[in-house]
C-alpha cells in the first residue's frame, strides 16, 4: 500500500499526481483542505475512508 490515512491530502497529490482525481470524485477538499490527513479530510468531508485508499492506491 503506498498511501495510507496518515499521508497528508497535499503531499499524497504532489507524489502522485493521479490521485487528484479521486479526491475529486469523492468531494474530498484538496485545494484549502489539504494540509490534514486523508483520514482527518475523509471524515471531515463524509467520504469513506475505506474506498478512498483502494482508490488512491489504484491510481498511485
């Protein structure tokens, strides 16, 4: 697994650059929320976090 819930929104889209894409199909804020975690912005938005990382993970 590359990415986990740790990884910070901003630094997950600067290291893979596909990802920007699922963080935008699950209306998760990349752009003025994307200094926390993938977890902190998955709860923060409603999204599930479970699918967000097999998405992320598919497009790293």
């Amino acid at each position: 697994m590359k990415v986990t819930k740790e990884m910070v929104v901003n630094d997950c889209i600067k290291q893979y650059p596909k990802t920007i894409g699922v963080f935008t199909r699950f209306k998760i804020d990349s752009c003025c929320g994307g200094a926390v975690s993938i977890e902190a912005a998955a709860k923060r938005d409603g999204a599930p976090l479970d699918a967000i990382l097999q998405a992320l993970n598919e497009a790293a």
